[in-house]
C-alpha cells in the first residue's frame, strides 16, 4: 500500500521588514486578472461606440479597476506569498477577496456591461442566455445566500482548507471561487445587472444580517479551537512567528470581527437607501393626500412630511380660494368613498 508524501512549500523567512514588499509572481493569478482587465476595458470602449448618447458610467469603470487592484493585493503581495504559511495571514486574504474585490465586481455590473458591448447574433445570445433557467437560478437571492453559506465554511472548516495549503493549484481555484461566490452574493445588493430578481432596500438589509452569523460561526469556532486542525500548516515545521495555535486563533479572531465589521460598514449604504426610498413614498403620499387636503395647516391634519418635518405651508395658487379661516370659502367637500374618520382619511385599509 503506497501513501501519497505531502512537500509542504518552501519555507519563506519571517514576516517582518522588508518582507511585507514580497510579491508573489505565479503566473495564473497575474494573467487572470489582467485578461479580466483588459476585456472589461474593451468592453466600456464598445459600448461607448455603439451608444454614444449613454456613455458607460465611470464609476462603474472606476469599482471593477479597484476590484482587480484589491484582488491583486490579496493574491500578488505579500499576502498571497504567505497565505500558506501563515493562518491570519490567509484570513485576511479571503476576507479582502469575498467581502471587498467582490463588492466592487458586483457595483461594476459586468454582465450589463457584456449586454451592451454586444450586438446583432451575440446580443441576441447573451439575451436568451440571460433568459435562461440557469440565469434565474444563480441570479435567485436564495441560491446567493445558500452559496455564501455553505461556501464560507466548507473552506475554513473542512479538509479543503488543508488541500489548499498542500497544493497550489487548489489555493488558486478557491480565490476564483471567493470571488465568483462573493460576486454572486453581493450583486443582490449592490449590483446593476440584468437578472429577474430585484430586491428592495429592506430585504437588503435583512440579506445582510442573515449572512452575518456565517463569518461569526466560522471565526468563533476557530478561535475555540484547542490544537491546530491543518496538519500542512504543522508539516511546514514554521520556527518563526506565532505558535500554530495563536496563529489559528489570530485568523478565528479576523474571519469573526473583520466579517462583521465588513458587513455592517455593507449595511450602510443599504440602509441609506432605504431611508431615501421611505422618504420618496412619504413625499408622495403627502402629495395624495393634498388632494382633498389642499388647504391644510400645520396645526390641523397632520401628513406624512409633517411628521418628518418637512412641512411647509404652500401659498394659495392665483385664482384659488383662500382658507376658511382666513375669511375665503370653505374646502370643497371629500367623496363619500375617502370620508374623513375621528383621526383623518383612512388610508390603506
């Protein structure tokens, strides 16, 4: 019976100094990332050609340069150099990788932009494609938050972890996976592409705190740990730095506080949203309601935009009779239908 020998990587010196300006030069990361570039940059050109008069946004442009320049400090610098060396310094990576490259991927609208950058016979392709049942369910807000998950987990509490550190290729695959998964995940609340599903600020933000107990789950758990569980991280044999365990406990600590600091600084803008969309509905039910209320003051029934304080008397319009109170006639009478109750309109129902 044969046993497979595990090489663990070279060992690299101490983190320290000079050190945190090592670069990581493997090929694939390096080449991934600027095909990625450089197409969605033809992409923005295209489009620009084809609608002149609806120019690409540049603050798309500007979220998907800082998604590959993110991304390529988590895989090119020294994190990537040390993420098989050093637990915390792995966590950080991933953290960077599915909570900050891959929000910007997703606020870039990439398969909006593919959209508009194609026509004739593709165009009509990546319509049907975007039509398809495949496209509904990845784009399906349950399927993102499943991914997401399953996803974190699996790849910090497994034996996936530890492949990851034996072999290159697969710490490779598992950062394009953290970054499809993390975009998969952020498009529902960030994002601007095409998809059948659109949720609505409040559902956000319950996304949101939905997700955040799988970074505390995770980074609870590793900090409770009591011996390390990556015997590649102990088959390397490190004489430098933290001791495996403090070194496991460090990453528990930074997949726990780090992701849900992300998180909650991510709910921010969701909730800013969500204030204006309240504040866009209640503008809109004063204007309803100055309908049949089209001479009311402050000191009688109150509005919506009164209660938010945004009241302001509105001055009578030319030829418009004055208010009763003010010598001018009466307010015309209300349908029977929208009768005022003991406390105003009944609205709703």
């Amino acid at each position: 019976m044969t046993h497979r020998m595990f090489f663990p990587p070279a060992l690299l010196p101490p983190l320290a100094g000079g050190q945190f300006l090592r670069v990581d030069l493997s090929p694939a990361p390096i080449a991934v990332l600027s095909c990625a570039l450089a197409l969605y940059l033809w992409g923005v050109g295209r489009q620009n050609r084809l609608h002149p008069r609806h120019p690409w946004p540049a603050h798309r442009t500007a979220a998907f340069v800082g998604g590959v320049g993110v991304s390529a400090v988590a895989v090119v610098s020294f994190l990537g150099a040390y993420d098989r060396t050093l637990f915390w310094d792995h966590m950080i990576q991933h953290l960077l990788l599915i909570m900050v490259a891959a929000i910007l991927f997703a606020a870039s609208s990439p398969v909006d932009l593919v959209w508009r950058a194609t026509a004739g016979a593709a165009h009509r392709r990546v319509t049907a494609l975007l039509r398809s049942r495949l496209a509904r369910v990845a784009g399906h807000p349950v399927t993102a938050f499943v991914l997401y998950g399953l996803f974190v987990p699996v790849t910090h509490l497994t034996i996936l972890f530890n492949w990851a550190i034996e072999y290159e290729a697969v710490d490779q695959l598992e950062h394009l996976l953290f970054l499809a998964i993390g975009y998969l995940f952020w498009r529902q609340i960030f994002g601007a592409d095409p998809n059948r599903y659109r949720m609505q600020p409040p559902m956000r933000a319950l996304l949101l705190f939905l997700a955040v107990p799988v970074d505390t789950f995770v980074g609870l758990t590793l900090s409770l740990e009591t011996s390390e569980i990556f015997p590649a991280f102990s088959a390397e044999h490190r004489t430098w730095g933290p001791s495996l365990l403090t070194d496991l406990h460090i990453g528990g600590v930074i997949m726990w506080v780090g992701g849900d600091v992300l998180m909650m600084l991510a709910l921010i803008p969701v909730v800013v949203a969500w204030v204006r969309r309240e504040e866009r509905h209640a503008t809109r039910f004063d204007r309803e309601l100055e309908t049949y209320f089209p001479h009311q003051s402050p000191l009688g029934q109150p509005t919506a935009g009164f209660a938010l304080g945004r009241h302001r008397p509105r001055p009578p319009r030319a030829g418009e009779p004055r208010d009763a109170s003010a010598g001018g006639s009466p307010a015309p009478d209300l349908p029977s239908s929208l009768g005022p109750g003991p406390a105003g309109p009944i609205v709703g129902g």
